[in-house]
C-alpha cells in the first residue's frame, strides 16, 4: 500500500472533473440560454503553477461548454473532453494523447460517474463535498469544496510532496522594484 507522498511523488498528470470540482456544481443559464459557469480564481491560478511546474493538466466533463473551452485556455490544461459520456474511455484517451500512464496520473472528482477514472489512477482526490461514495474511494479528500480552490489544494499537495511548490512561492517573492 502506497502512502499519500508516494502517490504524490508519482504524479505527472492532473485530471479534473468541471462541474463539482471546478465550479460549485452550480448550473445557470441566461435569458437567452447561454449556460454560465463560476471558476474559483485559486483553483486557475493553481493551474498555472501546475503548467510552471512543467505539468500536464487535462478536464474531463459530462457537460459540453464554451466557458469550458475558454478557461482551460486561459490556465494553460492542454487537453479537454466534454460530453463525456463514459468518463473511464474519456480517461484512456487522454492518457493516450498525453503519453502518460494511469499511475501517473491524480484525478479529481465529486460524484459517481466519477468513480471509475478514481480508482483506476495513481492518486484519487475528492473533493470536500463530493458524494459519500467518491470520497470512501479516494485517497485524498480535500478540506475546500468544489469550486472553492479544492484543485488548488490538489496540486499544493501534489507540488509540496515532489519539492516543487516552494520554488514557485520563491520566485514571486524574490522580484523587487
């Protein structure tokens, strides 16, 4: 049995769930029908410093949308999938188009059609108000609910365990005037 800095150290490629884990799992559509969705701006800046640290970053989602789009390209996650129906297929292609192995790889989820991408990846991360049965399953639960900076947690957890956190902090706090 791995413990959680093992699992860490492993970790190359981070995989999260949109709705419950990014957003507050919240759905509102304008008057003309547009969905509308809320992204926790810890959560994007923790994405970046993922991409600094010379991470990979995927989301897979259930939903399709072009906020989804927008802001995977805004914080630097090279691969999306939406509509995903089966989110186990949609996990083995994207290990596929990233060249990564399942143990390498953290998932971050919040409900049951997330369970298979969890318990077939190297670390399992839940969030804070995820369904019973995905934070049973997970080798991590976050403090910070969905939408509220629990993938920021993720990647903190993650980037301390590996030595890489700190140099990120450092070079912000080095820049004078």
């Amino acid at each position: 049995m791995k413990t959680l800095r093992e699992r860490c150290a492993a970790i190359d490629l981070l995989v999260v769930d949109v709705d419950g884990v990014l957003t507050d799992g919240g759905i509102a559509y304008t008057a003309n029908g547009v969905e509308v969705k809320r992204f926790h701006v810890r959560d994007g800046s923790g994405l970046k410093c993922w991409e600094q640290a010379g991470k990979a970053a995927g989301l897979i989602t259930g939903r399709t949308s072009p906020a989804v789009e927008l802001r995977a390209k805004e914080v630097g996650v090279g691969f999306v999938i939406q509509g995903a129906a089966d989110k186990l297929a949609a996990l083995r292609r994207l290990l596929g188009e990233a060249g990564v192995t399942a143990e390498r790889t953290c998932y971050v989820g919040d409900d049951l059609p997330d369970l298979p991408p969890l318990r077939n990846c190297g670390l399992a991360a839940a969030t804070a108000d995820a369904c019973a049965e995905v934070r049973a399953d997970a080798h991590y639960v976050t403090q910070a609910p969905g939408g509220h900076g629990a993938v920021r947690e993720v990647i903190e957890l993650i980037l301390r365990c590996q030595g890489r956190w700190q140099p990120l902090v450092d070079r912000p706090r080095g820049e004078r005037l």
